[in-house]
C-alpha cells in the first residue's frame, strides 16, 4: 500500500504562493487620513453640542429673566384676578419658548450629526477607493 505525503503538497502549494506586494506606506497613509476624518467629525460634533449648550444657557437666562420680571409685576399689582392671568400668560409663554428651544436644539443636533455623517462618509468612500487602487497595483 503507497501512503501520499499531503504534507508535502501542502507545502508546495504554498511555496508556489506569490503574495501580493502591498505598499505598508500608503496603508499607513491611508489609516492616518482615516482617523483625521474621525478626528474632523468629533470636533463637528464637540462644536455642536457647544453650540447647543450656549443655546440652553440663553434660553435658561432669558427664562428666568422673564420670571424674575412677572413676579415683581405680581408683587406691585397685589390683585389675586390679575396676577392668576398673569401666570397662566406667564405659564403659557414659558411653555411655547420651552418648545420652541426644543425644536431649535433638535435642528442644531440633527446638522451637526448629518455634518460629521458627511465627513466620514466621503472618507470612507474615498478610503475605499485608495483600497483598491492599492490591491490593483499590488496584483
């Protein structure tokens, strides 16, 4: 009985093997463009939510403001008939620009996600295409 050595065509077939010759620079190159991308949305993102934080602050300030004024208006005017419509207009106007800078915030969010979406999809599109500029010159 003849016995095959399959380790020996094993080995062959990996000696006749050419791998391909990848340039490690541009991959490196390449990773490197990738995280400035990355770099790029984060600070798209750390803007926004600064952005959306001095909006809170001003909202929040003008808030008060607007409270601080009624309460002193209630306080000089002393008539319970007036100071109850007072507060409900008072109630009712807080409540409007609470949702109003709810909606604003929520535009504000929405670019800056879409803005840092934008910067990695064109870099993944363009990583993409160096990829495979890269394995056809390597082939």
């Amino acid at each position: 009985m003849v016995t095959k050595n399959s380790y020996g065509d094993y080995m062959k077939m990996w000696s006749d093997y050419k791998s391909p010759n990848f340039d490690v620079n541009q991959i490196f190159s390449i990773s490197r463009r990738n995280a400035e991308a990355f770099s790029t949305a984060g600070t798209v993102m750390a803007e926004g939510v600064q952005a959306g934080f001095r909006q809170q602050a001003e909202s929040v300030r003008a808030n008060v403001e607007k409270m601080l004024k009624a309460a002193k208006d209630m306080m000089i005017s002393g008539s319970p008939e007036i100071n109850t419509t007072r507060q409900a207009e008072l109630a009712k106007n807080l409540f409007e620009n609470s949702l109003n800078n709810f909606r604003e915030m929520s535009e504000l969010m929405t670019k800056s996600v879409f803005e840092a979406s934008d910067v990695i999809n064109k870099r993944a599109a363009e990583s993409m295409e160096e990829l495979n500029h890269l394995a056809r010159n390597a082939a």
